[in-house]
C-alpha cells in the first residue's frame, strides 16, 4: 500500500507483516521500534541496522515500555538505540499537521496503528456528531471535524493530553483557548450543563475563527465565559435570540441538533439550576455569552 499525505506510519505491524512480536513506526527523519518477546528481543541489534540501512534515520528509539514485555520476563525500558531523538516531532498524518513526543507519549507517540481507520471515520462524519474518548492528542477529533462532523467533543483525563490536543487542533486552523480558576467541582445536572455547554461553544463555532472559553468558581458561583471573534449579534436583539426559532441568524440561536432552540434552551438549562445566560461584547470583537450557576 502506499502511503499518501504522512509522514508518520507503521513500516512494521507484528503478524500482520510475518514479524511476530515486531512493531517499527515512522515519524519523519526518525523511528521507534518495539520488541516485545524474547525472540525479538535478541535480535534487537540485527534489527537496529537494518533499519538504519533502509531508511537512514536520524535517530532509533526502542520503546520497550510496554507492560506485555513482562510476560516474557522482560525490562520495561526506553533507549535511543541510534542517533538522536529531539523531545518533539512535527509529523503528518492524513494531511493533519501533528507533534510527537517519541519519548514520553503514549504508545511509540501516536496510535499509528490506526491512521487508517481516521480516515474512514473522517469520511463517515459530515453533518454528525462526533465523541472522542480517551482522545489523547485528538487525532480523531481533527479527522472527524475536517470531515465536515456539525459538532466534535474531545475528552481525556490527562490534563497534558489535552494541552497537547488543543495545540494539534490551532496548528490545524482551530484556534482555543481554555482556562478554569478555582476548584472545578460542583453539583450539577450532568448531561443538561454538557448541553448547555455543547450549544455555546459550537454556536460561536459556527462563526468565529477563535473560541476562549474561561471559567471561574468561588463560593458562591461556577461561571462559564464564551468568547468569539465572530459577528456578534447587535445589543438591542441579544434578548430576542433567546426567543425559540427566532431566525435573528441561523447560526446564533442554534441548538446542537440544528433545531433553532439553542440559547432558549441554554437559558433554560442554566436557569433549572438557579442560575442564567447573558450576552454582551466579547474583547474578541465577536459575541461573549455568560452562564453563571449557584454552587
């Protein structure tokens, strides 16, 4: 198979390439290498410079890390076993600009194992909603959101993983940022806030360039801000839009489902908790919505 618009791939894929217990990936100038048997593992030297004869790397990472080396009674360990391996390395996959850590990061850096299968998805998103669990650095969010998906939900419990997906996202067109001051734990109707959430955000998605959302939570309040860099809606009409179908614009009043009932129904959401929504001028230049609910 060749290989188009990556420079990031698996070269060896265990069994699947008569290679038992042999994992090889490329990044670039530079490869990461698994062995993870026995067998493997004695030849590690042998495999080392066939790969440097083949591909002429500028560097070889062995990342014998992985937990199944121990059924064999093998050391869970990470070397460069040629040349020289920088902390980070600008690849492409799929035509999506993206950084590995080849050192540190999960698997040998990505899951290249599955770039494929990206690709499928990608071709399956338009006009879907995507979820993206244990997202890592968001590969499958960025293939979903360029393959036209209405709204993509990234999530990971690795607050590195998401730095790292959000920077993967900007140096592929989607500019974010996210903040949160204080403790981010409150009592609340679960789904019904994500909803309220989802509708800002993908609202000002719909429009803008760039998207800052910030949050805020003392001993009285969670505060949630939305800012944008979009059009905006005019100070006198900011009360209307929260009229359900009200068509001010089709983008500003848009639930999640494309129903028209988005703010009315954030503003619902918001106020079930005691709390309420308001909008006003964003130092973006765009829109600034606010949800502010009782802790």
């Amino acid at each position: 198979m060749v290989v188009r618009n990556s420079s990031a791939y698996r070269v060896v894929h265990g069994e699947a390439d008569l290679l038992p217990a042999l994992v090889v990936d490329r990044y670039g100038d530079y490869l990461v290498m698994q062995t993870l048997s026995q067998g493997m593992d004695a030849a590690k030297s042998e495999i080392v410079s066939c790969l440097e004869e083949i591909f002429q790397p500028k560097g070889i990472v062995a990342r014998n890390d992985v937990h199944v080396r121990t059924k064999e009674q093998l050391p869970l360990e990470t070397a460069i076993v040629s040349g020289e391996i920088p902390d980070s390395v600008q690849v492409e996959m799929n035509g999506l600009s993206l950084a590995a850590d080849l050192l540190h990061g999960q698997k040998t850096g990505l899951f290249l194992d599955q770039r494929l299968n990206r690709r499928r998805a990608e071709s399956r998103a338009s006009g879907r909603r995507a979820l993206d669990l244990f997202c890592y650095q968001g590969e499958w969010a960025l293939h979903a959101a360029r393959g036209g998906a209405r709204e993509v939900l990234a999530i990971d419990s690795s607050e590195p993983a998401l730095a790292a997906a959000r920077r993967n996202l900007e140096r592929n067109g989607h500019a974010a940022t996210v903040t949160f001051h204080g403790l981010p734990v409150v009592t609340v109707k679960p789904a019904a806030v994500k909803r309220c959430l989802a509708n800002l955000v993908s609202n000002a998605a719909r429009y803008a360039d760039a998207i800052s959302i910030t949050g805020h939570r003392d001993h009285r309040y969670l505060s949630v801000t939305v800012d944008d860099d979009g059009p905006g809606i005019p100070p006198g009409m900011r009360e209307e839009v929260f009229k359900p179908f009200l068509r001010l614009d089709d983008a500003r009043n848009q639930d999640e489902g494309g129903t028209g009932l988005g703010l009315a129904i954030t503003r619902d959401i918001a106020r079930s908790h005691g709390g309420d929504i308001t909008l006003g001028d964003s130092p973006m230049g765009g829109l600034r919505a606010t949800v502010r609910i009782p802790v």
